[in-house]
C-alpha cells in the first residue's frame, strides 16, 4: 500500500519538475547551502511557490519526494519504513524533499534523526511560528531557513513579459507600460496562480483565504467557534497597514476574551495570513505594550473580498511596501518597524540593520501639492535625532527629487523604483 503511494508521489514530481516556472529571486543565494548538512527550511504561505522553489532548486538533481498535504501519508504509523521506501523507488537518491511537513505529527523528531543519519534534507512549511518553535527546540542549529513569498514585483514584470534597462525604462510608452503593471500589482498582489494564469481571482484567493482559516487554523487548532476566528479575519482584512488595540478589537468583533483575540490573532499570524508589526521604541517593554499595526501577507487577499476591503491606494502601496522588506531579509519587529512619538508624530516605517537605524520611510503616492510635500517631510526630520537617523525617504508613486527641510536632505524616490531595484538587507 505504500510503496503504491510513494510511486504516485514520483509520478507527481515528474509531472511537476517537467514543467517552466518563473525563477525566483532568492534562489541563486540559497543554492549555496544546498551541499551543506544543514536541513533546509522553507517556509510561506500557501500557495506562494515554496514547492516550485525547491522543484527548481533541485533541478537536475536526483531527489526523493513527498508532499504531506496527502492525508494518506499521515496515516503511516512506523515513520522508520519511510526512508527504506524512498530508497527502492529512487535508487541513489542525494536529497529528499518533504513538502509541508508540518502536516505530519512530530515531523521534527522524524527530521532530526533522518539529519543525524546523514541525509540532505530540503522542507517546505505553511506554519511560521510552529515551525520556528520546534526548530528551536529539535533542530537547534542544525537548519538554515528562507522564506518565500507570493512574487516580488520584479517576479510579476517577468510573468508578464516586460523587459526594460536603464536606457529605456523612462520612456513615455515603457514608463506608461511600467505603471499600468503596477498598479495592477498593488491592487491583485503576486500570487503565483493568479499572476500566471486567467483565472477568476477574486473567487481564486477567496477560496485560498477561507482553506486557510478553516483547514489550516480552525481545525488545526480545535477552535470551537470558527465563525469568531473568521470575523477576526475579515476584520483585519478590511484594515490592512492600520493601527490596531486588542481592547477595542475584542468589543468590535464581539469576544468575551481579550486573551482569546490575542491567541486567535497569532494563529492567523502562524498560517502567514497576516504580519503584526510593533510601534518602534528605544524600550523594549514599550514596544510590547503600543499598539500594533496590520500587515496582510498579499494585497490580492484584500482585493478578493471586494466591498468588504476597500482601504484607499495609499493603505495598499504601504502594505505591499512592507512585505517587500520582508522579502529582502527585513525581520519584522526585529529590523522593520512603524513608529509614532507621544505626541503623536508618525512615520510609516523605521528600518534597522542591528542596534543602529539605518532609515526612516514614509509612503505619500503624490507630493505634488507644497502642502502635501512639506505635511511628510516635517515627521521625518522632526524624528531624525531621535531616532538617530539621517536617511531619510518619501516613497511616492512616480515623483522623484531630493527636499532640504533644517539642513536635513529627504530623498523622494518612485515605489516603482524601489521595487526593481536588487538592495537588500
């Protein structure tokens, strides 16, 4: 019975290895790990691409593959007749590949000991917190992680077919071009499916949205209630790059607990839903005790629930800004935060590299009106000593200059721009 299950999971990598995929951005980078004994983790949301990653970073390679959202493999008992399987069916195997391994119950203890035993190892997860915590505790130091998410927007140009070069990119049909692609990328996001095929995507990642509550946190979870945790979703949802209090929250939706929204909240955090994002503060406790603000993981999600997610382009561009960092190795709570002094100054994200400040955004679409211009300079430059920062930028939707305010210069540079260009953290 199991060997004729492995054998239908060959058959599935075959079909899918066979296939041309968009490459992604981190994999040259990550490929360097890929002969070291480390275990190597890549973790997402669903359906981001973290098995198509892994299909092309083992391009080539002989490999053994199964994918756990198959409930049958769940019902192996003896974990121990696993590999002896994968042996028979892939002769002279040099890597193995567990896609979402979180699925099976204590895959790490599994993994450890298939690591200890000398096997390259690469694992895909959906699960962000449960997977860091039983890496931290079975794993310690024997992994090395990345994470995936649905395109960049360099990523979605090439699933289009745009090229462009320094020498070009400004001309007025290409510049055009370039912001009419744009725009369709801050309003129906970079997931995969929806970017590369005519699909209905509203219906698409509506569908996805909902799998994800009910299968991967509802259940995983035994929440008794999965309509409280839906309500929480769709909340968040409707309120994407917004500041958010756990008390008022708890009042709006209707919970008895505060706690309960809090563990709800971080299981949709877990299933990479949503991104909760700290108020910055030279102290630690500060920082825990502030209010939070709302990151969701792709702006197609907002898009799909269509009047009950209207936020205005700038809450959008802001949001797919944030993720972006994420994507270039920003650690959230860690590297990026948002920020508001006690008189209540804001600025829309405060940028670190360790203990220093490396940069302080804010995102403005037009700055075009004097007002408008000086109104997102001021909170800037006001903050600067503070925050012991003199990088200092507005990111707009095609403006592009340099403002003096104080003997303090503040770049304005076009979201497009920030997008293509390679920097990372």
């Amino acid at each position: 019975m199991n060997k004729k299950l492995f054998l239908h999971h060959k058959n599935e990598k075959e079909r899918l290895i066979s296939k041309s995929y968009i490459l992604r951005e981190q994999i040259n980078n990550f490929k360097n790990n890929l002969n070291n004994n480390l275990i190597k983790i890549i973790t997402g949301p669903r359906r981001a691409g973290k098995s198509v990653f892994c299909f092309e970073l083992l391009k080539n390679t002989n490999f053994a593959y199964l994918n756990f959202d198959d409930e049958n493999l769940l019902k192996i008992q003896d974990y121990d007749t696993i590999l002896p399987l994968l042996r028979e069916i892939y002769p002279d195997f040099k890597y193995i590949f567990f896609d979402e391994i979180q699925n099976l119950p204590q895959w790490e203890l599994f993994v450890n000991k298939l690591q200890r035993r000398g096997e390259n190892l690469i694992i895909t997860g959906s699960n962000a917190k449960m997977l860091a915590k039983e890496m931290a505790t079975s794993l310690t130091g024997r992994y090395i992680a990345t994470e995936i998410f649905p395109f960049s927007f360099k990523e979605y140009l090439i699933a289009k077919n745009f090229e462009f070069n320094k020498e070009n990119i400004n001309e007025p049909e290409k510049k055009a071009l370039l912001l009419s692609l744009l725009d369709d990328y801050i309003i129906n996001g970079g997931f995969p499916e929806t970017v590369l095929n005519k699909i209905d995507m509203r219906n698409y990642l509506s569908t996805l949205f909902d799998a994800v509550i009910f299968k991967d946190v509802a259940a995983r979870y035994k929440i008794r209630s999965p309509k409280d945790i839906y309500n929480i979703a769709i909340f968040m949802l409707s309120n994407p790059a917004c500041e958010l209090s756990y008390k008022k929250m708890t009042k709006l939706i209707g919970l008895k607990s505060t706690a309960t929204l809090i563990k709800y909240v971080s299981y949709l955090e877990e299933a990479y839903l949503f991104q909760i994002l700290n108020r910055f503060s030279f102290k630690a406790k500060k920082q825990i005790n502030s209010p939070k603000k709302i990151f969701v993981t792709d702006n197609g999600y907002i898009n799909s629930y269509g009047s009950n997610a209207t936020p205005n382009k700038g809450r959008l561009v802001e949001n797919a800004y944030f993720i972006e960092m994420l994507r270039r190795g920003y650690k959230q709570n860690r590297d990026i935060f948002y920020y508001r002094s006690d008189s209540g100054v804001e600025i829309d994200f405060v940028l670190k590299q360790g203990t220093t400040v490396e940069k302080l955004v804010q995102i403005c679409l037009d700055v075009n009106n004097p007002v408008t211009l000086e109104r997102e300079i001021k909170p800037l430059v006001s903050q600067s000593n503070y925050l012991r920062c003199e990088n200092l930028e507005i990111i707009t939707w095609d403006n592009e200059g340099e403002e003096k305010l104080k003997g303090k210069k503040v770049k304005i540079i076009p979201l497009w721009k920030v997008f293509i260009d390679n920097g990372s953290m």
